[in-house]
C-alpha cells in the first residue's frame, strides 16, 4: 500500500516508523532538517508543502492508497486532505485540533453538501481524553479498552499482596469462564502466559475476555464504588472533555487549573464540577483541598516535569491510582519506572487510531498498544482457510489468540476451541512478531481442516 504522509514531526514520524517496513511511504514536509529524522526508515522524503497540487504530485499522491495530513495547523492539514483527494488519493485522514472540522466534516455535513470530502477527520485530544476516562472508570485498573463493538473488553491491573492469582501457576488457577491472562510486564520484559506462569506482586497482568465476564474480574480487585472523587490538574482541553466524559457518573471531580480566564470558562461549563485557580504542585494547596482523599489523580497540563511532580506528590499522598500525560513517548517508559499508574501518550493514541484506520492488505486490524511492549491484532481467518483446534493450527510462539468473534458471538478459546473460516480473531503479539503473524495468516489459505 502506498502512503502518504503531509508533516515530518513527531506524529509523522511515528506513523512513518510504524508502516515503513510493510508499506510504500512517503513523508512530505518544508523542513529540510526533518529529513535526518527518516534516515533509517525506508521512506521517500519529498520537501514540499501539503498543499502545493505540483508537490503532491511530486510525491505520487494519484497513486496513493491513503494520505494522511498530521502537522500542527488545522487549515493545513484540511486544505491537503481536499487537495489530495481531488488529484486522487483513494483515502484521506486528517488531524484537527478544534471541533467545527469535525462537525464540519461529518457524514451529511455542510462541506459533504458541497461535494468536499474527507474520509476521516481525527481529533487526537478527543480520543485520549476518553481513554483517560475509561481508566478512571474501572477501580484499580492501569489500562483498558473495548474491542468488537463493546463485547470485549481488555484490562491491564498492577498486582498488589492480596490481590488474587499470585504465587500459584497460571494453570491451577480458578479465572472467571470467558476471561483469559493475555500478557504480563515485569520491569521492561514482557510474556504471553502460560499454565507454568508465576505472577508476583509489582507485576502488571493483561486480561482479556467478555465484556460481562470482565466484570467478574473486576470484583476481584476490588467492588465499584458508586461515586469516586476525581482530581485533576489541568484544564485545558484534555482536561475539560475528561470531566465532561466524567459528567454522566456524578462524581466528586475537583479541576486545578493555573489560568484564571480558563477556570472562569471551567466554572460556567461545568457547572457539577469544583475549579480551583492554583498551582497543582502546591503541596499546601493539595494538603488544603484534602487531595489524599481523592480516588483518582490525573495530571493532564502540557509540561511533562510538572506533570511528573504531580504525580509523585499524588503518590506520596497515598492516592490509588494515577493517571499522567507524557507528551513526549520517550519519556514514558521513564515515568512508569518511578511508579506512575498509567502513564499515557497522545501522540501514541493518535498514532494507533491512524494504524487502525489504514488496515493494510492482509485483513489484519491493529487496534491497541500494551505499553510499549505488545499490540491487540484483529484478523479474519481465512474463509478458504481449513480451520481446525487451536492447539493445532501453527500458530507462532509469540502470538495468543485471546478471543473469537463468529456471526455475532464472542468466543474465549483454550487450546481445543475449533477455529472456522471466516472467524474474526483478536489476536495479541509483540509488534516485531507482526509480520510473522501476517505470514502465518497467509499460510492458512488453502488449506484442508487439520493441515495447519
């Protein structure tokens, strides 16, 4: 597939990073300097500007399966994705920070009314926003996510001393029916469980299963509290669609934010929330409001260093769990080592939603990252495929199929479950396993039941 991509940044350089082995990319951008940034990746780099219809052509943006538009400026990004669509590009994408592009740009829209037309319009603060949420949503959980319409459900918890499933291999334990251990980190190494997996505490275990059986495990860590108290530092955007994703569940959500014109704005728009104008490293102000009583503390400002602060003093503090904004990727793994919760990225939700949205040639759907350690895969089963047990099927070492969708159901496999042409796997590996995983998906074509 050949992609095309308008801004050689940190998000471009990501998308780049994460398609240039398995697809034709091309990175257009005005900045000479950037083009170092791709000197390792096998990628065209054309110095132009996005919108110029003579350097889009430059870049062979007729022949382009998908065009994705992702600089800094709104107009920029919209004015390429038009431009690209209208010289040929089959699929356009672009990144907007400001919610009249997408109402702008919804299906039967004003701009469609006009025959101008954008087949994706991604407002990366909007979906890292909601994972934030989805987080503070399930008690003691340090990430989480739904796949095939909401039936299932993945969840990642940080094991403690008297949590359930330690010490005793994986294989004697009693899991809820439906759920299954899908991934473990230790430190920096990750593992797909087996029977003889020993999980410890300071371990952080991936489960995956049905939506309702999920919510048996979820009991196991602890009951759902009807209302949680919520502390936020931070009221800029991410901050403010937080607490509105917050809004329905009635809790106790306290926002702290330096801007005194923004906490004017945070007051009047909601109106169920407690915004307070100060500093959110103030110890004698957290002290003050009794923050240590808060269930949840998310630090969303733009500064990672003070979002780290934040967040130590919140541990200090004794609150359960902590979510932190790093803007930088990098910088993440440097905030789980000392004890942050969840440390999230927006460049990376960003980055998967774009993945997730290309889908390449093979049917297999990248849907979520596991830190930065594995990655949830979606992938039809061949329909010429033989099918057969899953114990039987060849699959690669590194790769669990955690579930099975087929005509409407959700299936949680062990070894004899029996694999149909046509089922939907939802499949975890590492992300240097995934063309292995592609290359076995291939495999299965033609092939007779059992011949795996």
């Amino acid at each position: 597939m050949r992609v095309v991509i308008v801004g050689g940044g940190e998000v471009g350089s990501l998308i780049a990073e994460a398609l240039h082995r398995t697809h034709g990319v091309t990175v257009i951008d005005l900045d000479p300097e950037r083009e170092e940034a791709f000197a390792n990746l096998d990628v065209q780099f054309v110095r132009g500007n996005g919108t110029d219809p003579d350097d889009l052509r430059a870049a062979g943006v007729e022949r382009a399966a998908a065009f994705v538009a992702c600089t800094a400026n709104d107009d920029v990004n919209v004015l390429a994705c038009l431009a690209a669509k209208g010289i040929g590009a089959r699929r356009t994408l672009a990144f907007v920070t400001r919610q009249r592009y997408i109402d702008a740009f919804k299906p039967h829209g004003a701009f469609e009314s006009v025959g101008l037309l954008i087949d994706r319009v991604l407002w990366p603060q909007r979906i890292f926003a909601q994972q934030i949420a989805d987080i503070v949503l399930v008690p003691r959980a340090v990430d989480s996510a739904r796949f095939a319409r909401g039936r299932i459900t993945m969840l990642e918890y940080r094991l403690e001393p008297d949590d359930p499933f330690l010490y005793t291999p994986l294989g004697n334990q009693a899991l809820p029916e439906g759920v299954l251990a899908v991934g473990a980190i230790r430190e920096d190494a990750f593992a797909i469980p087996t029977g003889a997996t020993v999980f410890e505490p300071g371990d952080k275990v991936v489960f995956m299963g049905t939506t309702e059986r999920m919510r048996q495990l979820q009991r196991l860590f602890g009951p759902r509290k009807r209302s949680l108290k919520v502390v936020m530092v931070g009221g800029g955007n991410v901050g403010f669609m937080v607490a509105e994703y917050l809004a329905p569940y009635r809790f106790d959500v306290t926002i702290i934010e330096e801007n005194e014109e923004r906490c004017e704005k945070l007051a009047r728009w909601l109106p169920n929330a407690l915004v307070l104008r100060g500093d959110g490293t103030d110890l004698d102000l957290l002290e003050q409001e009794r923050v240590e009583d808060a269930d949840v503390m998310v630090a969303v400002t733009d500064d990672d260093g003070k979002n780290l602060l934040v967040s130590l003093l919140a541990k200090q503090l004794g609150i359960p769990k902590v979510i932190t904004r790093v803007g930088r990727p990098r910088n993440r793994r440097a905030f789980a080592r000392v004890g942050i919760d969840s440390p999230l990225t927006p460049r990376t939700a960003a980055v998967q939603e774009v993945l997730n949205w290309l889908e390449n040639q093979d049917e297999v759907e990248h849907l979520v990252s596991i830190e930065d350690f594995a990655e949830v895969i979606e992938a039809t089963y061949p329909a010429d495929g033989g099918g057969g047990r899953v114990a039987d099927l060849g699959t690669p070492p590194t790769m669990l199929i955690a579930a099975i969708e087929r005509r409407g159901k959700v299936l949680v496999p062990s070894g004899q479950t029996v694999v149909e042409p046509g089922d939907h796997l939802y499949l975890v590996t590492t992300p240097d396993e995934a063309a292995a995983v592609e290359a076995w998906l291939e495999r299965q074509h033609g092939l007779t039941a059992g011949s795996a």
